[in-house]
C-alpha cells in the first residue's frame, strides 16, 4: 500500500472515550474507530490485523478435521426458548420482531443452530463423529461495554461444536480442538494461563477458559506458587483450615454501639478480623438467604448459586429482608429465622463474633453448636496466599483477558433440539457435543496489551497489517523515489505487500507514524540512496544497519519465514 493516495491517518491525542491501552492505541493508530458505545468500525488496517488473526485459526481450525460453514446472525426466539436459555441470557439478548410480529433475536452465541444443523447429517452411529465451525458475528447487549475491543455489544467469534457418539469420543473430540487453541495462541505470541472456570449459562460438564494475561483482563486469575495449577476466581476451591482446637467459651451478647461494619466490630472488640463472621442479606431467585462467611472474605456467586440450584443472585432489598428478623449491620445466626448459608471456613472456628439480631449489640464467644444452618460448602473466593488445593503451596493472582474458551457439554442442547442417533444396539441416543470459543476483536486487543511502547503498537511479524514499511526521506528527490519504487516491487514480486509512506510529509512525522501503527520492520531510503543503501531497523530494536538494496530484501523474506 502506497500511503499517498490511501486510506490513512493518525490521531496525535488520546481519544477522550477509551480508557484501555489497547482502544487508546488502535484509535489513534487508524485500526478501529467507535460507533456508538460498545460498537467499533474495522478500519483498513484493522480489517488486515483481523484477518490475519482469522487466518491461523482457520489453519489450526482446518487441521483437526473440523468444516467450517456459516450461520445468520439473526433467528426466532423460540430456539432459545426450546434450549432453556432465553430466561438466563434476559436483557443481554437484543430481541425485536419481524413484520409480521414473529419474535426474533440476534444470536449471542449459536449451539441451538448448530445442532439443528448436525440432525440434518445425523441418523446412525456410522454418522459420527464430525466437528464443525465458523467465524461469526454475535450480539450480546452489554450493561457496561469498556476497554475498547474487549467488552463490546457486536463481536466477532470463531465458535466450534463437536459431535460424539458417547463421552469418551467428547474426549477425543475436546483433546484435537483444545491443542489447537494452544496452537493458535502461541502462534499469536500470546502470555495465556489455561484455567478451569464455570460453565455458566452454556452448561454443561466442565469449561475451560485461555485467559491472556493483562493487567486490564476483567477475569482474576488463581495461580499457584509450587505447582502449575491455573482457575478462574469464580470457580476455584478454597482449602480450609484444620479445625480450631480451643475450648469453647460462654456465648455472650455484648454492647457494640454504631458498629455496623465487620470492620468496625472488629477493632471496637479488640479482636482480628479473622474471628468475626459476618452476615450477607441476599437474594436467591427472590427469596431471602442469609449467608454467613469469615469477616474478611468475600462471597462468590458462582458458588453459591451453585449450592442452591438458583438461578439469579442480588442484594435483598428492604422488603425481602422484613420477611425475617434480620437486623442489618447486626445480623448472626442464632435465633435468625431465614435461609441460612454457612461457608465450609465457619465450620472450622472457634468463639467467634456474630451479630445479635438486635441494633447495637453482637455476641462473642459463638460457636457452630449455638445455631442451626440450611446449607453449607465453600461459597467465598479464594485469597492471595490461601493453600493451594492440588500441592499446598501458596495462591497468587493475576488479571486476564479471556480469548478462548472450550466446554464439553453433553447432551444438554442435543436433547433440547432432539438431536438423537440409532446406535448399533438399535437403541436412540443423544449426540453428546462440545463447544468452543475464540473471541477474534478480544485477541486483537490482548496482543496490543501484551504488546506495545510509548511509541505506539508493535505487532508480531505473522499478523501485522505489513510487514515493513519503506519511508522516503525526500520524495522530491528523483533518486529517492525511484529506489524506494524499486524496493517496494521487488517485495511485491516476493510475495511481501510493504506500505510505503510517500506522502510529502517531515521524515519524523512518517517515522511516528511507522512506529505508531507497530510495522514490524522499516526501510529508510534517504540520502545514501545514491549509493543503493538503505538504511533497515526493526520496531523492537534502536540499532539501524546500512544494506544494500538486496540485502534488505534478503533480510525481509528471511524475518517473514
């Protein structure tokens, strides 16, 4: 690409509107530019990046055996309806009507149609098994789209479903696309931890997540010191502590006036925090439930909807909480009537403090045999230097951009959409599928994180726009520009699109710029053009080499390889 006559340009300022690295930089670098919240234009530059991308997960993709096909953006409500998913997508999911009033919805994501699909193909075992993909646009209507690419309304997702007789051919199925993620992630230079996560609204029998790791991932990454194990903070296992071995003391109710915080309990007690437990007033499908956990830890809902079977988890309001005797800011178990929730920690303490149901007082001295509870289990999240569950070493956490992400879901849709098969027994199964996620914008925006300066992106070789740059100092100059013309065909002819800046621009303006949009690697022709040299750097690198016309070529096709 020629820059003279192109579509192209910078921004000097930081967009006022993005907040991540990565939105900052495509914004200013002209890759991508806001729609509206939540909705972005893939510009000249960025529509090359993302192909690029979508060309390596093509490869890896295509090589296990999966065929790719393509799926509509839009479809009746009632497939999500008949899966079970319309009420847990709720208002996330854009829905709007046809002419003539059928319901519809812009997909969030494409099992229903998928399996749908595979019917079409499948009647016996001898139909099976078979995997494919495709590389979709998808819908979600996000409460808070930030960071740019990474939370966004409309996006665009590599998804992939498998289809197996029984659950060992899952497993097989599941291993092939699983290292092909690993391959497309490497290739991609991404730092990625694979973590164990919830299956969440998908379902299903275990989720696995490719988080690249960031600073401004919105996923929290638990890490072990000693070993090499990896979980998403919603689903990882908290090891509790042995058991208190002290005797147990008189419950006792004592005055704590205008101490309504766990906090300030604690210090107007004159006790570490670690010997309070602390009531959570919450809202399970509606109904009032009463969570009791150690001060200082925080409750995870992934877990405790877990525990429960519920569905939605909120605050209970005002009204809810009237429905009991709780008091709160003095809230404890004994004599509480509601739905009580012990966190599994609990059950190991000794003389610990609780609220007392009454305004301005709490008991000390309180001991699991004082009250009665509903349900118990590990419903917090895990802190730093916990013990870690597979070796005991030391937990640790890191931020991360969830890129990819595989499940192995059974028969949950295939039985929702009566995808069945005659085995050899003459009996009728359900197909057992797996499905897999890679988000295309996120990754872009996961490498831009992971990779960049002051000066700008700098983007691995195998998917920048281009992979050099050839700058003309002078463009007046006759010899100048018919050096870098010279270049720029014979990169042509060797199979290596270069943008050339031709622009009649100050050299340090093009060079900003070159910088700016992370080209990997820049020819200079200036003054020592008249000699056939050029001058060559590389965007990660300060150290300029003088060469010959050849030998920058040379080096070109060589660094491409």
């Amino acid at each position: 690409m020629k820059l003279k006559n192109s579509y192209f340009y910078s921004l000097r300022e930081a967009p006022k509107d993005e907040e991540s690295i990565s939105a900052i930089l495509l914004s200013r670098a002209g890759y991508i530019k806001k729609s509206s919240a939540g909705i972005y234009m893939f510009l000249p530059l960025g529509l090359k990046v993302k192909k690029n991308i979508e060309k390596i997960i093509r490869e890896e993709m295509d090589k296990t055996g999966s065929q790719e096909l393509i799926m509509p953006c839009m479809m009746p409500e009632d497939l999500y309806v008949a899966s079970g998913r319309r009420e847990n997508f709720g208002s996330s999911m854009f829905s709007l009507e046809d002419r003539s009033g059928k319901k519809m919805v812009l997909g969030p994501t494409h099992e229903e149609l998928f399996a749908i699909a595979a019917s079409m193909k499948v009647n016996s075992y001898k139909d099976l098994p078979f995997s494919l993909y495709q590389i979709q646009t998808k819908f979600r209507d996000e409460a808070r789209p930030r960071y740019g690419l990474i939370r966004v309304k409309e996006f665009l997702m590599k998804d992939a479903y498998t289809f197996d007789l029984d659950y060992e051919g899952l497993d097989v199925s599941y291993g092939k696309i699983f290292n092909a993620y690993h391959n497309v992630f490497t290739r991609l230079g991404l730092n990625y931890k694979v973590v164990v996560a919830d299956t969440g609204v998908m379902g299903g029998l275990l989720s696995e997540e490719f988080q690249a790791i960031s600073e401004i991932g919105e996923d929290t990454v638990v890490l072990c010191d000693s070993c090499d194990y990896a979980s998403n903070l919603e689903v990882s296992q908290k090891v509790d502590p042995d058991k208190e071995t002290e005797e147990d003391k008189p419950l006792q109710m004592v005055e704590t006036p205008n101490q309504e915080s766990i906090e300030e309990v604690a210090k107007y007690l004159n006790l570490p925090i670690e010997k309070t437990v602390k009531a959570l007033l919450m809202s399970v499908d509606g109904k009032l439930v009463i969570c009791l956990v150690r001060g200082n830890r925080e409750l995870n809902q992934a877990k405790i909807l877990k525990l429960l079977k519920g569905q939605e988890l909120n605050f209970a309001n005002d009204e809810l909480i009237a429905t009991s005797n709780a008091v709160p800011g003095y809230t404890g178990p004994i004599g509480l009537n509601a739905t009580i929730v012990v966190d599994s920690e609990v059950l190991t303490m000794k003389n610990f403090v609780t609220g007392a149901n009454k305004e301005g007082y709490h008991y000390i001295n309180t001991n699991i045999k004082d009250f009665i509870y509903d349900f118990a289990g590990d419903i917090v999240n895990v802190q730093k230097g916990d013990k870690c569950p597979n070796c005991g070493g030391n937990i640790y956490f890191k931020k991360g951009i969830e890129v990819g992400n595989t499940f192995k879901l059974g028969v949950k849709y295939s039985e929702a959409m009566n995808l069945y098969y005659q085995d050899k027994d003459m009996s009728i199964k359900p197909v057992v599928m797996g499905s897999y996620g890679i988000g295309v914008g996120r990754t872009m925006a996961a490498i831009v994180e992971q990779n960049h300066d002051e000066n700008g992106l700098i983007w691995p070789v195998n998917i920048a726009p281009y992979k050099v740059g050839i700058v003309i100092i002078n463009v007046k100059d006759e010899k100048q520009s018919s050096l870098a013309a010279e270049i720029y065909d014979k990169l042509m002819n060797s199979g290596i699109e270069p943008i050339m800046d031709d622009r009649d621009e100050r050299a340090g303006v093009k060079f900003k710029d070159m910088e700016l949009i992370g080209i990997p690697m820049r020819i200079t022709v200036g003054r020592d053009a008249v000699n056939g040299n050029v001058e060559f750097i590389l965007r990660t690198e300060k150290k300029k080499e003088i060469l010959t016309v050849d030998q920058a070529i040379e080096k070109v096709i060589e660094l491409c390889k």
